[in-house]
C-alpha cells in the first residue's frame, strides 16, 4: 500500500491567489496514482495521495525565510542586469 506525501507551498500559481485549486489537487492525486500503477502495479484502490499545504513563512532554503531569499534572488538578478 504506497503512501505518497506531497508539500507545496501555500500560494498560488499566479499572484492573485494564494492557494493550490481543487482541480489542481485532484490532478496531483491523478497522476501519481496512475504513475504508481504504471510503474509498480500498484492498484489505484491501495494507494493514498496526501497534499501538505506549508505556508511560506514555514520554510526556507539558502539559509534563509522563503520570501527572503525570493527577494535576495530577485536583487541579485536584477543587479547583473543592468
């Protein structure tokens, strides 16, 4: 019985929403599913998909919030560029 846990961040795919929609978890649920039976043959009926919504001030990378280091990276770019 294959358990898959999945996390994304709590915000959305464009800047005016803040969430994952149903419709995206729904796919997500999908396809890994159809991959696990595809690849192992594991039964869609005995295989469970769990979605972790983590808000962006619960992680980080670069040593730093994930916010922070968006910004730095952001900064950093926009320097070479000009």
């Amino acid at each position: 019985m294959p358990i898959v846990n999945i996390q994304v961040t709590r915000e959305g795919t464009t800047p005016d929403r803040d969430s994952v929609t149903a419709e995206e978890k729904a796919a997500l649920i999908k396809g890994v599913s159809e991959l696990l039976l595809k690849v192992l043959n594991k039964p869609l009926e005995s295989t469970f998909v769990v979605i972790d919504e983590v808000d962006t001030d619960n992680w980080g990378w670069g040593g730093l919030p994930a916010l922070e280091y968006r910004r730095k990276v952001a900064a950093q770019k926009a320097a070479a560029e000009s």
